[in-house]
C-alpha cells in the first residue's frame, strides 16, 4: 500500500481500495492535478460497489476535473 498523505491524529481511515490516474497533454507534455487547500492529488478516488477500476476512475475524473478520459 502506499501512502501519498500524512494520517490526520483522530480521525479514523478506512482502508479501500481506488483507482488514480496520471494525465498528460500530449501538446505540451503537462500533468493534471487536482488541488483542496494546499493539498495536491492525482486525479480518482475510491472504487464503488461493483465498479471495475476503469469504471472508477471514468467517474472519479469527471466528479473532480469536468472532463471524461480516453485511451486508458
């Protein structure tokens, strides 16, 4: 498992498992990220009940950026 966060003292975590992806434009080679406060991510999040990770991910993409992915 890795961990991209530091555990917050007092809060209880569920262990899940999730699908990220890391997307470049091609046009000039940049990474998208999402950003809460100053806390940086790559874009996805947890899988759902009787979802595929590709599935996952399609949603987690669009639920956080507005914009669908191809060519996964």
């Amino acid at each position: 498992m890795v961990r991209i966060a530091n555990k917050v003292e007092g809060v209880q975590y569920t262990k899940r498992f999730a699908s990220y992806a890391i997307v470049e434009r091609k046009e000039d080679k940049k990474i998208a990220i999402a950003t809460e406060g100053k806390t940086y991510f790559f874009l996805g999040g947890g899988i759902e009940d009787n979802e595929t990770e590709i599935e996952a991910l399609k949603r987690e993409v669009i639920e956080e950026s507005g914009y669908g992915i191809k060519n996964i």
